[in-house]
C-alpha cells in the first residue's frame, strides 16, 4: 500500500502543472509514468498501450463525437438563428426583453449540444448582433451569454457527464435524468436575476421593441420544432429504455440530417465542416479521456483508492463538512483549470472519497457538473469568458466578467439547494430507472 502522503504530492504536482498552463492529457501522462516506474515497474509502465486502446474502445464514449457531431449540425444547419428569433417573440415581453432570450436560448441549445464552449459560441454569435443599438447594458447582455452558456454541460445531453460516467461506471442515464431538474432549476434563477435587475433598473433593458402580431408569433413557433424533436428523440428513447446513450446519439444525428435535408442546408460542403470540427474536439477529449484512464489504473494498482477511504473512516469526516471543503477546493481551482480538465483531474483522488462517506454518485455528478460550470465563468482561465469577449472583438474582458458574477452566485445557490435537497438530483432517476 502506498504512502498517502507521495499521492497527495503526487495530486499537488499534477494540479500545480496543469495550472501552469501545460496540456491537461500530457501532465495525466506524465504523473502516471512517474508512479508507474517509482512504486509498480516495468510492466506497469507498458501497459499504458492496453489502457489506452481500453479507454478509446469504450462504447459508452464513443457518444462524445456523436453529439459534437449533433451540434455542428444544428449550428451550421441554420436552426439556432431561426430558434433564436422565435423564443425572443415570447421572452421579450418578461422584464429585461432579449436578456432572457439569450438564457432561454442557451438552455434550448445546450439539451441538444452538450457542451457548454459550443453553447457559448453558438448562442453568443447570434445574440451579440441582436443587441447592437438597443441600449442594454453591454455587461448584462454578456454575463447572460457567458453565463446562460454554462447550461450545456448540465442540461442533458452533456460530454462532461459521459466522461465523468465513464470514468467512474456511473449510468450516463441516471446521470442525464439527474441534470434536467436541476437545469430547469438553473435557468430560472439566472431569469430571475434578469427579472430583478431590471425591475430595480429598468434602464439596464433598454427601451422594448414592440411586439410582433400574434399571427407572425404563431407562424415562427414552428422554428422552435427542430430543437425540441431532437431532445425528445435523444432523450425519449433514453428514459423509456429503447436505447443506450451512444444509440440515442446516434438516432440524433440522423434526425439532424434529415431535418437539414429537408430545410435545404445540407450540402457535402457543410458536412465536410461538422466532420472536421467533430474530429478535432474529439480527438482532444478522448486524449485526454485516455491519460485519466491510465492514471486511474497506476492508482489502482497503487492502491490510493483503498487508503483515501480508510483515511475518509478514520478522520471520521461527515459528508456535509466534505462537501463543504470539495466546494471551496474547486472553486480555487476553477480559477486555474478548464471544466473538463477539473473533472478529469480529480476524479481519481476524489471519487474514493466521497463513496466511502456514502454519497450517491450521481448525485455527486451532478454536484461536480455545477462545480464546472462555475470553472467556466471564474476568472482568470474561465473559457466562456474568453469565447464571448472574442465574438465581441471590442471592449474589455472586465465587462464580460462583471456581467457574470451575479448568475455565479446563483449557480453556488443551485450547489446549496442540491445538499439540503438531494431529491432535486436523485428524484427523476428514480422514478425513470427505479
């Protein structure tokens, strides 16, 4: 059994690199290999082959590039500007107008995209232009962009919870059934800073544009249909048990490109894009996928799962003072980590620990997605910030990091609400799986 105290250097050593800027994936690689040759050997070190083909053969991840896939599609199919304009018909006469179409837009996105930086991208080129010389309040207008964006990791579909199912033999369908709630949950509270900022400043809105004819609204409630078919399909077929995650994503795709054939958008020109930016975000999370698993298997052998637990029964800690101390922990490393890399990252060290103090999993999953999501608005290394202030082009990043801070203090609310009522994760995997 290896001295907790080389893992907890070890842990400090991976984090502190990664913090530094170098490559998530390396740093795993790295760390693992030092271990590898101090405490277990040769044979250790080259099994990484066996680990790598292990974890890229994972039928379970191969949903990740489907659903990168499924995105493209929508983004490049034409369908979030059209979304974007018929869900601001019916937001825009709540107090704060376009500022909840820009929320309401990001949460209709993120249950078809799965990620949160595509979200941002997508949601922020559309709106941003949207706003020009209507007098809203440029940090308002970006925080809810930037915000609203965080949505696509909790909000089923999500990558962050497949690789974090992977990784510790959690249902992703549990996983997904736990986020809608709390995601429901997510984007009222950001609505309802929107509604009481501008209720106490009704100047931060602007003047409201008028209304269009009920007629015009009606008609433009069709562009709301590609959207919603493809949540109901990917994750109908999920609950009602006719098909795995993987599948679901699969069936998604095909959707995707029928309802691109049938708008006219789909070209061999087009594909040829979703197929090249589907292999690059690919290729990068499953290389990082791939290192966490090696580094997950050097751990084991080393047996740093089974002393953090008997560590965890010996201090005798309770699982609310755990939770409490995990929150701080990641809020600090929020600051210096992407989302995916803090999950990965972590994973191996924390995961024994919370299952020892007997916190469900996928409760825990839906608590470190939250986490994450804080991780991509928190300066300085919060990648939404960045992907909204470069869709911008003008200005200062400090305005799109101001315009945040209200909605990161309600998403550490929504942390708050999943301890003192767990049921708000664990209620709808229940009644879906039993």
């Amino acid at each position: 059994m290896i001295d907790l105290s080389a893992a907890v250097i070890g842990f400090a050593l991976l984090i502190g690199l990664m913090a530094l800027g170098l490559h998530v994936a390396f740093v795993m690689f790295a760390i693992s290999m030092l271990g590898a040759i101090a405490y277990l050997g040769t044979p250790a070190v080259l099994e990484y082959g066996t680990q790598y083909w292990g974890a890229t053969n994972n039928f379970v991840l191969v949903a990740v590039p489907l659903f990168v896939l499924l995105g493209e599609l929508l983004v490049r199919g034409g369908f979030t500007d059209r979304m974007y304009r018929s869900l601001s018909d019916w937001l825009n006469p709540l107090p704060g107008g376009l500022l909840h179409t820009n929320i309401g837009a990001s949460a209709m996105f993120a249950a078809v995209s799965g990620s949160s930086v595509a979200t941002a991208a997508t949601i922020g080129t559309v709106a941003i232009p949207a706003f020009k010389g209507q007098n809203y309040d440029p940090r308002l207008v970006l925080g809810t962009i930037a915000a609203g964006a965080t949505l696509g990791i909790l909000i089923p579909p999500s990558i962050n919870m497949i690789i974090y199912g992977a990784m510790t033999n959690t249902s992703v369908g549990r996983l997904y059934a736990a986020g809608v709630i709390p995601g429901l949950l997510l984007t009222g509270l950001f609505m309802g800073v929107v509604v009481f900022a501008c209720w106490r400043n009704p100047a931060l809105a602007g003047a409201k544009a008028p209304a269009a004819p009920l007629r015009e609204r009606l008609r433009r409630l069709v562009d709301l249909m590609p959207p919603t078919l493809l949540f109901v399909v990917v994750m109908g077929s999920i609950y009602l048990g006719w098909a795995t995650p993987t599948e679901s994503a699969a069936l998604g795709v095909v959707m995707a490109l029928i309802l691109c054939i049938a708008y006219g958008r789909f070209s061999i020109a087009m594909l040829h894009e979703c197929f090249i930016t589907t292999i690059s975000v690919t290729a990068m999370i499953m290389l990082i996928a791939a290192a966490a698993f090696y580094l997950n298997f050097v751990l084991g052998l080393m047996g740093v799962p089974q002393a953090l637990a008997n560590f965890a029964s010996q201090v005798g800690t309770s699982p609310l003072l755990m939770l409490l101390v995990l929150t701080v922990f990641y809020l600090i490393l929020g600051c210096f980590l992407d989302a995916l890399a803090m999950i990965i990252g972590t994973i191996p060290i924390v995961f024994p620990l919370i299952t020892a103090l007997g916190i469900d999993p996928v409760w825990f999953g839906i608590y470190l997605v939250v986490m994450a999501e804080l991780a991509l608005i928190t300066p300085p290394v919060g990648m939404n910030l960045y992907v909204v202030q470069g869709i911008r082009k003008e200005g200062l990043i400090t305005e799109v990091i101001q315009g945040t801070l209200p909605f990161l203090f309600m998403m550490l609310l929504l942390v708050v609400l999943l301890v003192v009522f767990p049921g708000l994760a664990l209620w709808l995997p229940k009644v879906s799986f039993g």
